[in-house]
C-alpha cells in the first residue's frame, strides 16, 4: 500500500456539498415572491375543508376573539380585571398630557383609549400589548399638523385636519396587512427607529419646561435653541414659583415610585398607580388652595360623554386631503413600527405567535374607526417598564421549560456589564456568554474525532 493511500485512509471524512442544480429564472422568482408574502402559507388551514368550516376559519383569521374566546375562564377575567384598572390608573393622567402635545382638547386624549382599544380586542392576537396614544406619535401629530393649521387661531379645522390624518394612518396601516407587505417594516433600521425615539424624547422633555416653569408664552419651534432662548429669556418675569413646587414635588413622587418598583417587583403596581394619585394629590392641593389664582395654570373643563361622531368633519375633498394624506403616512408607519415591535418583543418573552399583516390590518382598522369617533392615532403602549433585563429573565425560563439552553455571543462591553450587575450572567452561567460567535461555533460544533 503507498503512502499517499494509507495518509489519505487517516484523514477524516469530510462531506461534501454538490453545487445545486441551475433553476428557471421565472420559478426562482416564483419562489422568492412566495416566500416573501406568503411565507406562512396562510391558506394552507383552509385546504380540503367544507366551505361551513371554510367560513367559521374565515371569521377566526379576522376576528381572533372567535378563537382565544371559547377558552376564556374566570381566572383569565380576574386577570385581566386587574390588568385593565392598571392601565387606566395609568393612561387616564397621561392621556391628557398626550392630547396637549397634539395640540388637542383633553377629552381627545380619552376618545382615544376607548374605540381604539374595543376595536383591536376583536381583531388583534397580542395578549399583552395596551392601546392608546402614545408620546411619540402625538408629538409628531402635534408637529407636523401645526405647520399646516394654527391649532389656536383655527381650533376647528386644525382638529379635522388631525381626523383626516388619522384616517390616512389607518388606511396606511391596513392596506400594508392587507396586501402582506409588513416585512418592509424590517428595513427600517434599528439605528434609525432608536435615533428617532430618543430626538423625540428630548423634544418631549424641552417641550415640559413650558408646564413645569409656568411660562405662559412660550416657542412653537421645537430645536433646542428657540426652546432655551424661550425659557431664559422669561426668567425675570415668566416663571411662576408655585408651578415649580408642584412640578418639581410630584416629578420626585413619581421618580420615587418608579425606584420602589424596580427595587422590588412584588411592588409593580406602585409606579402604575403613580400618576393617577399625582392627579388626585395635586388637584385637591389647587382646589384647597386656589392655586389658579396665583398663576398655576389647570386643565380646562373635559366636556363629559362617549366619543361623539366624527365622520363628518374628515376631509375627504379640498386642499386639506392631501396635507392629511401625507402627514397620515408618516404618522401610521412610526405608530406600526412601534406597535408591531413592543407585540413581537411581548410574543417572543410568552412564547406565541404574533402575525405581523394581522397586527397591521387590526391596527388600521382601529385607527380608521377612531378618525370617525373622534380619536386621533393610537398604537401599542409602551409605558409600563419591561427592561431588557427583564425580558431576557422571561426568556430564559420559558426556554427552560422546553428545555433549551440560552446562549448570548458578540454582547458588547455595555451589555456586559449590565448582564454582571443585575446577576443575570450567573443565572444562565458564566459558560453560556461568548464574545464572538466564532467562540459559540466552536464551542458546540462536535469535534473532529467525533465524525
């Protein structure tokens, strides 16, 4: 036997992978555009079934309530009682605060945390996401629609042209679900949504200095220079001390209990219930002190009642349509960005599917529904705090349970660091973190002496 031959009998096998046959031009297209729009073969429940079932299936795709509602027990109801007292402890004071960055009556802010959610209950499949406004979404109304409208010279108008708005959001929403196009929300990229929220909270933050230091006529720019020049320039005589307490005194309540809930989850109510007891605290404060007399400026009359009809004042002719049409557009692509990342974020923590068409066709419908009840555009809210902690502690026992171990590779030098303060490294194991995925792959890759 020659050398070459008994060296090659020593060596491993290695498999090899065969070039893979040419396709036709048209069936690889075919098959991209398969797998693209209908990747989950969403017709496949429907094959060989009578058309009775056909119907009933039919009915659960758009309406998921049909489905998860014949399991629904008492147990779920307390739950979900509790659940919703949160929400509403917490969004009934923030609702306000939102319809005043949009520039609207209060009541506009409440309008929409009532359709908007009742809507979405029958035909979204997130067990865990909340409705209403959100920050973001009604400072960027707010902005864009006041470089078209004054909201204070032309009240009436400025709050049609936000309906219109919010019918061309929804209407953006569902025809991207409709016609299964939710994965052109992948290309926005994480840099950019991350730049944006944080430019918005900043913008959010400048904009507070009006309430919190009393001034009564403030910019309407929003960059940092006009707003710093607005609230220096009325030091003398634009701010009111009494303002400043009471802003100052419930901001450090409210700091507090977010403190005490992280501190301690048994506690998680404690921050939930903040702002509402803020609202109550300060406004029986104003009341037994005729504060408003001494400059401290307080929430005018809420005119009381349901959503009132609104189809009437949507623009659906004029110059006005296509100002709304644009401004929809943006609106409702930052509101499904937002909505369909908090849902699969909560799906992935619970262990369930989320279909994101489903998710955009039950977010446009709500907000269409909403133009003509008097709401302006509402998404998934995000206020109640679930760190990344916290998600990947949720993430971990749930892989437990189907017994599959978590690994992280490539976290960077940050990451790290939070993963050793909150204990979370040596709850999966030290073993289990890599610093690149090379180390991962080599790690677990089997060894050559074992092929």
């Amino acid at each position: 036997m020659s050398s070459s031959r008994r060296h090659s009998e020593d060596l491993p096998y290695v498999h090899k992978v065969g070039v893979p046959p040419k396709q036709d031009l048209l069936k690889e297209f075919t098959d991209t555009v398969k797998e693209t729009f209908f990747a989950d073969d969403p017709l496949r429940p429907f094959k060989d079934q009578p058309r009775s079932r056909q119907f009933v299936l039919g009915l659960q795709s758009l309406f998921p309530i049909l489905e998860w509602g014949r399991d629904y027990n008492l147990t779920k109801l307390r739950g979900d009682l509790i659940a919703g007292f949160t929400i509403a402890s917490l969004c009934i004071p923030q609702d306000i605060g939102y319809a005043k960055l949009a520039n609207l009556a209060p009541q506009y802010g409440l309008y929409s945390s009532f359709v908007p959610p009742l809507i979405y209950a029958f035909m979204g499949s997130s067990r865990d996401i909340a409705i209403g406004p959100v920050a973001v979404v009604s400072l960027l109304i707010g902005t864009m629609l006041q470089d078209v409208i004054d909201p204070t010279e032309n009240e009436v108008e400025y709050r049609r042209l936000a309906f219109t708005a919010t019918f061309f959001a929804g209407i953006t929403q569902a025809t991207l679900g409709f016609f299964r196009l939710g994965f052109l929300i992948d290309f926005l990229s994480h840099a950019a949504i991350v730049g944006f929220m944080a430019g918005a909270a900043i913008t959010i933050a400048l904009q507070q200095l009006k309430g919190l230091l009393g001034i009564k006529k403030f910019t309407r720019k929003t960059d940092i220079i006009s707003v710093m020049h607005s609230v220096w320039s009325t030091v003398h005589h634009g701010w009111n001390w009494e303002t400043i307490v009471i802003g100052l005194s419930f901001l450090a309540f409210l700091l507090l209990a977010k403190y005490i809930g992280k501190k301690n989850k048994k506690l998680f109510w404690v921050p939930a219930i903040a702002p509402l007891i803020s609202v109550i605290l300060s406004t029986f404060f104003v009341y037994i002190t005729h504060a408003e007399k001494h400059g401290v400026q307080i929430v005018p009359h809420i005119r009381k009642g349901v959503n009132p009809p609104s189809l009437h004042e949507i623009y659906f002719t004029g110059g006005y349509v296509i100002k709304g049409f644009k401004i929809g557009v943006v609106v409702g692509l930052i509101a499904l960005t937002e909505a369909i990342a908090i849902g699969r974020t909560f799906a992935a923590m619970k262990g369930y599917q989320l279909d994101g068409n489903k998710e955009m066709v039950a977010l446009g419908t709500m907000n269409i529904v909403g133009s003509m009840t008097s709401c302006y555009v509402a998404t998934a809210v995000t206020e109640i705090d679930t760190s990344g902690i916290h998600a990947l502690e949720e993430l971990y026992k749930n892989l437990q349970k189907r017994e599959v171990q978590l690994n992280l590779a490539n976290p960077g030098q940050v990451v790290i660091d939070k993963l050793h303060a909150s204990n979370f490294a040596n709850l999966i194991g030290q073993d289990k973190i890599f610093l690149s995925v090379a180390d991962a792959v080599l790690s677990y890759a089997p060894k050559m002496e074992d092929l």
